[in-house]
C-alpha cells in the first residue's frame, strides 16, 4: 500500500492537492481532495455597496470572469426585485454563452487534451495521412498536409532546441498514451490554433463589456448603450461612434459569433470524437457520486423569476434516475446545506451540523500542518473547502449534469448529439457516467450553447430594429429605492457547473454575502458520515501504469475542470456570524 | 537587434519560471488574450515557442505534482541568478501564511526561495504588485505584494518591475516581456516601478469621451442619453482621471474596446489600493492628475520574426 500524491494538480485553475491510497496491487483504494488557498474575499465584501459586489465577486476567477459578475448582479437584483430590459437579458445571455463556449475549448485543449496527445509521437507524424484524419468529417480550411507538416516541423525544431519549457517532464514515455502520431500532430495543431482562436472570438465580450478578462457588469441591465442615429428614412439605427455598441461592433460581435460555432462544429466536436474512440476503456471509469445538478441558465423571456423559462433547465439527478428529474428550491433551507467536517473552518453550534447558505456562517480555524508536509490526514480537517449537500446528498455539476438533464428533460438538440455519438462509439448510454463521458458531454454543451449564440444575437439585434434601444432600467440604481431589508439569491450555470450567490443586504449595504460555486461541489471533502466528494470517489480503482506517473487520476480530475480559485470564508465580527465565499466556478 | 536574433540563433531561450500565489488566474488568461490583429508577434504561443522557455506555469504546463516541482527546480538551478520570475497573486503572511500552500510548502516559503534566483521580478497584476483585492480592508489573510514583502525584508530585493491592472492589459505584459528579451535592460519605471511606456498616461487623458468631459456634458445614468451620446462617465464613478493605465491607448482585446468605452467607468485596477477608494465603484473621484499630455498608442516592443 503506497500514497500518491499529485500537488500541485496542474492545468487547472488555482490550488489543488490530490492524495490517493492504493492497495498492493496498486488499485486506488481511497483518495483525498484538497483545496490549499484561501484569501477572504467575504469580510472584503462586507458593509460594502452591493451595487459594486460584482466586481469583487469577479475577482473570485479570473478563468470563469463572466460568471460570478452576472451571479452577483442577478443575487442582488432578486434581492431588489430589480428587473433589466429585454436587450440586456439578450446581452447577458451572449457574454455567459460566448464565455462558455470559449472557456471550455480551451479547456479541452489547453487544460485536458495533454492527458491523452503525445507531443514526442505529434512530431514523427506524417502530415499527408494527419490530413486524411478528419476528410469525412469537417471542412475546417487548415486540416492540409502543407499545414500539419508546418506545425510539425515547428514542434521537431522546438524538440531539437532541448528546451522543452511548458512540456518539459511530461509521461511521454508512459504507455497509457494510445494516439497514433497522426492523431497527436493532428489535436497538437489544434492546440495551437485554440489559442488563436479564443483570443479572436472574446474580442465580442471587448464590444459589449469593455474588455475581457473582467468585463464591465451593473445592476440593473448592462452598462453599454446602443449608439443610435436616424438614417436616410428618419429611423434610429445603430449609427458609427467612438463609444457605445455601434453597427461596426455589431458586425464584429457576428464575426465572432460565427467563428465561434465554426471552430466548435469543424473542431472541437469531431476532436472530440475521434480521441474518445482511442480510449473507449475510459467510457468504464471515473464515474463520481452518480447524483447531478443543475440550476440552469439562459432566460428566455422577460420573467420577474428568472427560473421560469430557461434554455439550460433546473433540476437535481439522483441515483441516474434521468426519468425523474427533481425540482430544486435555492431558497428552501433543508435543500442546499454546507458541511464543514473536513473543513479548516468552524460554525458556532460545532462541525456535524449543515447550514443553508443564507443562515450560513464560516469561521477559519486551520488546523493543518504549519511546517513542511508530505501527506495530509483524512481523518481530521484537510482543505479549505466546504462540503455542500443537496438534500443529504453529494452532487456533481457541470457539463455532464446539464447534458444529462437536458436529455432527462428531453431537449431534442442534446438528444440527438448524445445519441449519434453513442451509436458512432458503438456505445451504452452507461457509458456517460464516466471520464470520457464527461470529456464528451462537455463538446456537446459547447456545441448546443455554440448553436445558440446566433439565436440570442438575431433576437436582439430584431429587437433593436424594432426601436427598442434599451439597455439598462435606473429605477432601482439609486439605494434610496431601496427597503431597509432584503435578501436574494443569484445563480447561473457556470462552464464548470451550478454557481448561487446569497446576499443579505441591510441599510443599503452588505451585510452577508455567499457563494457555493461549482468546484466545491465536485472537489468537496468527506462528508460527516465520512463518504466523499465527486473528485474523491471519481477516482476509486484507478490504477497506474507507472507507480510514478500519475496520469490516470490527472486524466479523471481534468475531466471535471477544476477550478480552486478560492475557497474564501470569513467571520462578520459585528454581527458574530459568518461571512463567507467559496471558491470559484 | 541584430545581435539579440544572432544570440538567440545559438543560445538558449532565457528561462522563465511563472510562479502563482494568492491569485484568480484572470492574468493568465490575459496572457492568452494578447496578439493578433494588434501585433502578430506578441502572442503566447511566439513566445513560449521562440522567445521564452517557459520552465514552470501551473495552469499551462504539462507536468503535475512531483514531476512539476522537478522541473522547476531544475530550471532555477540550472539559470541561478538569472532566470525571469513572474508573480501573480498577493502572498498570506504571519500567522495566516498557511492559508496558501503547494506541495506541502507554505506560499512564502516557496516565493523567498524563488526570488533569491531570480535575476528579474516581474510582478504581474494587482494582487502581485500592490496587494489587490485579498489585501483590500482588512486583508484577512495579512496578504502582501512582492514590493512590500522585499521592502520588508521577508523576500530579497532584486531588480523588479510591477506591471499592475486587475488584470494588466494582455499587450502591456506581453510587450514589457518583449522590451526586456530585445534590450536586456529594464524599461523606464514610474515612482511605482510601472513601465512609463504603458503607464504614463491616465485613463481619461486618452478617453474617447474627453471631448465631452471638456464640454461639460456627463451622463448621470446608465444608458441616459448622454450615455447613449458617449458623455462623461465621471459622474457614475468613473476613476480614468487618477488611474495609470493604457486602456483608453493600446485598449483592450487586441484594440477592440475599453471599459469607459463599451460604458462602464474605469475602476481604477491599476492603482494601490483602489479597492478602498471613498466612495467606492461608484462614488465620484476626486482626484485629477496629468500625464504625459500624449495620447499616440505606445509603440509595441517588436520582437524579430521567426
């Protein structure tokens, strides 16, 4: 029986430390997730303006910057009984979409597709059979044997340099890498052009936020303006300026938006496709807690309660029972709950019980190790992150928990997807509750929302047309609106899954503020009857090629796209209860 | 010039060991954003291909744990006293300095022994340059920026530059990357260590919506007609008149926009302590300074084509 540990994780965001206990034959018999940052970005919020917990709440992630902005302005809308014009839900509907669609490309490349390409073997490849590859299936201009023999040739003289910078000490030699060399050079140039991509496509998020990483968020509707003049028949259009949301920011958003849905469809989804009929025994493992939620996302219409009519729907899976679907309550306090047995954290009535968000409170209490440490106990407090339940349970969000609602829910477009994909696998619908069938699920969110931009774009730029030049209410802008009391809940479907924020505002300022964000819920620690987390049970009877190469449980935890940003509780010394944020999405 | 693409021809690309602490990532990710179509060689992937030997950076590299930290070690050794150290995130100290550990090492345990290599610190953001948003009142984690942990003597002093905004402008770090691989040397720094080529002018100087502010014409709501007509947005909190930056110049998304440009005012993310100005996002600035008086784009350092 040995330890592996994996710290820090890489290609994720923010600070991770796996530790996995493996019996003599070397199968994973237990394993530990821990979260091993904490900055406190609650007390920072405290007694603040709740106009600007946007910006704060932002700077939780850096990677997810869209969502914990629209989290925060949505919380305090709900609170507020605030309501935006149709224009901004359209906008805000395109800065989550394109976000999302942007983020989990990169992920796919950037962050996961290391686990299973061989760089080494891209760089022997024949770039003529590299271009055979992908005929059948996409149209995409660069798949050409001059073009694969290009990167293939920049990659060999990288090689040659002996310096190998960010793919220095990878496994290359480890033998669980199955690609042929054709297939490595192939998703390796796809690599490259990711990052080309995405830096073109969220030039759209540049048009209506300002700028991205951390776009510009208000209360109220967004804070960009259309910029209008009459044309040659007297009628407002949108007209050229040097500020506001202009007819040539409105073409570029398109461009974007097309370019977008090209890469998805001629890349990513074909990509995706191909690597996951190498590694089809990956379709049998890493399954976590079989239990999934989703608190939705996209308002389709002008609701008051946003839930009402969403593109990406609400709903809890328990057991993959996908034909019961189960509602879910934010509000309800026996519904969502955070536990805190394996937390460096305390509550006031002790570690076994579990707090609703808008009665929770967070103490910091770090009881780990303050010296240099090889191994964490799993019998004591082990990370920074809470433990959330729905209704008792351990759940997993993100991609596969909306695909797998959406399909439960019968949404024809995702139907269809999972299903073709399945038959071309020659695969079960089991074969979802896996590590390779969240990598897939995860394309076809991405395709489903991809598909969906144009909509959202077409909606308002007919609403626009239409004279509707709307884009912000200022009813409620000014706290003198406000009552003396209030509460509310913001949510959204981040890329990595179901994100809530809690605010109380008292006075017009904050006065508790909390955020339950997706990676807690999937990296979570044991809970109090000592079962763990989606991570930890994610990664039961893996085993390892090589003892010393972990890249089997890397392959699982990427698969979930983690994301550790932060996993901030602090205490609220004036009303002596807790304040607290967690983590990131 | 020429001799930099001679030597580079036949040496080794200089090693940079990226090194994450206190932080949200989003200066990565501005990283990534940087290029095309504003400077086709200012991209990631020219420089960690050609440029630079990007030894260590968490969210991007390919090994993890123990084979990560080899690599790491390895790089610092084999380039003592001269690799490029990047920071990003504020530090947790004294009694708070295991609120951040890797690998079972505290946080500034794993900076103090990073730094002592270095031959160049380039703190990146607001959170590695001034503290930003952990450090905000009352920085529960006693979070610090690498010039006060140096003025403090927690860290050694070596030659630094501070590139702040939360986050820096993609060009604006990719383009002091640049200066510094061409010319071997330093850029010129402002009293605060920033580069004066990107820092030299405030938000405002530059805004497109000057002509409005000169004119005395402000909006004083969201999307109210003068916001529809691009006046002033000093009025909804805007901090462009006492903020450093290039955002209104080299602006953002490879030249796309700028925040007081798609409507928002300028928070001011690249000054200490913004997070704590009175007032806050949306309270008036009171605050005018000056700049240079130009508002031409900063000429981009040019690296030499591949």
């Amino acid at each position: 029986m040995s330890t592996i540990v994996i710290d820090p994780v890489t290609r994720i965001e923010g600070h991770l430390r796996i530790e996995a206990e493996t019996d003599k034959s070397g199968v994973v018999t237990s394993a530990l997730s821990s979260g091993t940052m904490m900055r406190g970005i609650e007390i920072i919020l405290k007694n603040r303006d709740p106009r600007e917990a946007w910006a704060f709440t932002q700077r939780i992630c850096g990677v997810c910057t869209v969502v914990h902005g629209m989290t925060s302005v949505r919380a305090v809308e709900d609170a507020l009984g605030y309501t935006i014009p149709t224009n901004a839900r359209h906008i805000r509907n395109l800065l989550m979409g394109s976000q999302l669609v942007q983020d989990q490309v990169t992920h796919f490349y950037q962050l996961t597709s290391m686990d299973w390409i061989n760089v080494v073997s891209a760089s022997q490849a024949n770039p003529t059979t590299t271009a055979e590859l992908q005929k059948c299936h996409s149209k995409w201009p660069n798949n050409t044997s001059a073009y694969f023999e290009s990167v293939r040739q920049k990659l060999a003289n990288f090689i040659a340099s002996g310096q190998l910078g960010l793919f220095s000490n990878g496994y290359w030699d480890n033998p669980g890498y199955k690609l042929p060399p054709e297939m490595n050079l192939m998703l390796f140039a796809h690599w490259l052009e990711a990052l080309e991509w995405q830096r073109k496509v969220l030039r759209m998020q540049a048009i209506f936020g300002g700028r991205n990483p951390h776009p510009n968020f208000t209360i109220g509707g967004v804070a960009c303006s259309f910029h209008m003049a009459p044309n040659a028949a007297g009628i407002l259009v949108p007209a050229p300026g040097s500020t506001g949301v202009d007819q040539a920011g409105l073409d570029l958003v398109q461009s974007c938006i097309t370019d977008m849905r090209n890469f998805v469809v001629q890349v990513l989804r074909p990509d995706v496709l191909a690597l996951a009929s190498y590694y089809k025994d990956w379709f049998t493992r890493g399954e976590g807690v079989g239990n999934f939620l989703t608190y939705g996302e996209y308002p389709q219409d002008d609701n008051a309660d946003l839930a009402k009519n969403l593109f990406v729907p609400r709903g809890a899976i328990l057991d993959r029972n996908l034909s019961n679907i189960q509602s879910v309550d934010l509000r309800k306090t026996d519904e969502v709950q955070e536990l805190i047995p394996s937390s460096w954290l305390g509550y006031t009535k002790g570690k076994s019980i579990g707090l609703h968000p808008f009665q929770g409170e967070t103490t910091p209490d770090y009881t780990g190790p303050k010296a240099p440490y090889d191994k964490l106990d799993a019998s004591k407090p082990y990370s920074w992150m809470k433990t959330p339940h729905w209704k008792g349970h351990h759940m997993e969000v993100g991609p596969l928990a909306r695909v797998l609602v959406m399909y439960g829910k019968r949404t024809a477009s995702v139907r269809d997807h999972v299903d073709s994909a399945l038959k071309d696998l020659g695969l079960s619908f089991d074969a979802m509750y896996s590590t390779m069938g969240r990598i897939l699920a995860q394309s076809i969110d991405t395709h489903v929302v991809a598909d969906q931009l144009q909509v959202w774009f077409n909606q308002l730029t007919a609403n626009v047309a239409g004279g509707d030049f709307k884009t912000h209410n200022a009813a409620k802008f000014n706290p003198s609106t406000w009552p003396a009391s209030c509460k509310g809940v913001g949510f959204t479907e981040a890329p990595r899954g179901a994100l809530g924020h809690w605010v109380t505002i008292d006075a017009a300022k904050i006065s508790n503020y909390q955020c339950i964000v997706p990676t807690t819920w999937n990296a979570a620690p044991r809970d109090t009857g000592g079962k763990g987390g989606p991570y930890e049970m994610a990664l039961l009877k893996h085993t390892l090629a090589v003892s010393s190469q972990p890249l089997e449980l890397l392959r699982t935890i990427h698969s979930f796209n983690p994301c550790m940003a932060c996993a901030v509780h602090i205490m609220d010394p004036r009303q002596d209860e807790t304040l607290k944020v967690t983590v990131c999405a | 010039m020429k001799a930099f693409t001679q030597a580079l021809g036949a040496a080794q690309r200089p090693s940079v060991i990226w090194m994450s602490f206190q932080h949200c990532t989003g200066c990565s990710e501005s990283l990534m954003r940087s290029g095309s179509p504003l400077s086709d060689r200012l991209t990631v992937e020219n420089l960690i291909l050609n440029f630079i030997s990007l030894d260590y950076h968490e969210t991007l590299q390919v090994a993890a744990g123990a084979a990560a930290e080899d690599a790491r070690m390895a790089a610092m050794k084999a380039n003592f006293g001269k690799y490029i150290l990047i920071v990003d995130g504020s530090v947790p100290t004294a009694e708070n300095e295991w609120w951040l550990a890797v690998n079972g090492h505290s946080g500034l345990s794993l900076l103090h022994e990073a730094v002592a290599g270095a031959g160049l610190v380039l703190a990146l953001g607001a959170c590695a340059t001034f503290g930003g948003i952990p450090a905000a009142f009352p920085n529960p984690s006693k979070a610090m920026g690498v010039s006060d942990l140096m003025d403090k003597g927690m860290i050694d002093k070596k030659p630094l530059i501070n590139i702040s905004g939360c986050p820096p402008i993609p060009e604006v770090i990719t383009g002091t990357i640049a200066y510094y691989l061409v010319n071997q040397a330093m850029p010129p720094l402002d009293a605060l260590g920033r580069p004066l080529v990107f820092f030299g002018k405030t938000v405002h100087d530059c805004c497109p919506r000057l002509d409005h502010f000169n004119a005395g014409e402000f909006a004083t709501s969201f999307d109210d007609d003068g916001a529809r007509k691009g006046h002033c947005l000093l009025m909804l909190g805007c901090k462009g008149p006492d903020t450093f930056n290039a955002c209104t110049t080299t602006k953002w998304n490879q030249g796309t926009s700028s925040p007081t440009q798609a409507g928002h005012g300028c928070i001011g993310c690249s000054e200490p302590n913004f997070w704590d100005k009175p007032g806050g996002v949306y309270g008036f600035s009171s605050g005018f300074k000056t700049g240079d008086g130009t508002c031409a784009a900063p000429v981009l350092p040019s690296l030499p084509l591949i």
